[in-house]
C-alpha cells in the first residue's frame, strides 16, 4: 500500500522502517515547517565538530539548536558540551524526545503574534 504525503509517496514499510529517534525528527520537522522556520540537518561526514545538534535553525533571528532523542536516551558529553556552548553564545539550544514534543509546539507559537505573524 503505498501512501501520499505533501506529494512525496512513502510506502507503508517506509513508515515501519522509521527509527524511533527519525520519528522524534519527523514531529520536530512538522513544527518548524507549520512556523516556516529555517532549518537544516548538519552532515560533519568526519569533517565538522563531533557533537552538533541533529536540526540547526533560525527562526525571527534567534539561533535554535535541536537535539533529537528517543526513549531514555540522553545526549552524549560531546553533544552536551556543543549545547552548552550554543547556549553560552546567545541560542536557544533543547534535547527533544517523545515526551516533551508539545514544548516545542508552544515554543515556537509564544514567538508568534496574535494576528499569526512572526
């Protein structure tokens, strides 16, 4: 069976194939494009920084860094430190998982107007 999604078609073994932690991704992704945030997936690919947020973004020119995690899983000591620093330099910087997922909702709806303008 094969289901249609924002015109890209996934099938249903797609959708069974989704780590826990790419769900927690895919939740997140959905709240930044329902407020049009900027956003990207850094590739370091043994090239950039150990430890980089999963989703760098920019939204109403504030820095926001997004760790996602699954389950009991924590962020290594690496990806607290680069959160850390994040945070020291002025962003915004959150470990998301399944559990706190309205948080962000509510994160990014206090940034908007009344009238639904950023």
């Amino acid at each position: 069976m094969v289901y249609f999604v924002n015109n890209n078609s996934t099938t249903e073994s797609d959708n069974q194939m989704k780590t826990p932690e790419s769900k927690v991704k895919d939740a997140v992704v959905k709240i930044l494009k329902k407020h049009e945030v900027y956003y990207f997936f850094p590739a370091t690919h043994g090239y950039g920084r150990s430890g980089v947020p999963d989703i760098i973004a920019c939204f109403r020119g504030q820095f926001v860094a997004i760790e996602c995690k699954a389950g009991s899983n924590k962020p290594t000591a690496l990806q607290r430190r680069e959160l850390k620093n994040i945070m020291t330099a002025g962003g915004h910087a959150f470990v998301a998982n399944e559990e706190n997922i309205n948080f962000f909702k509510s994160y990014f709806n206090s940034l908007v107007d009344d009238d639904g303008r950023c």
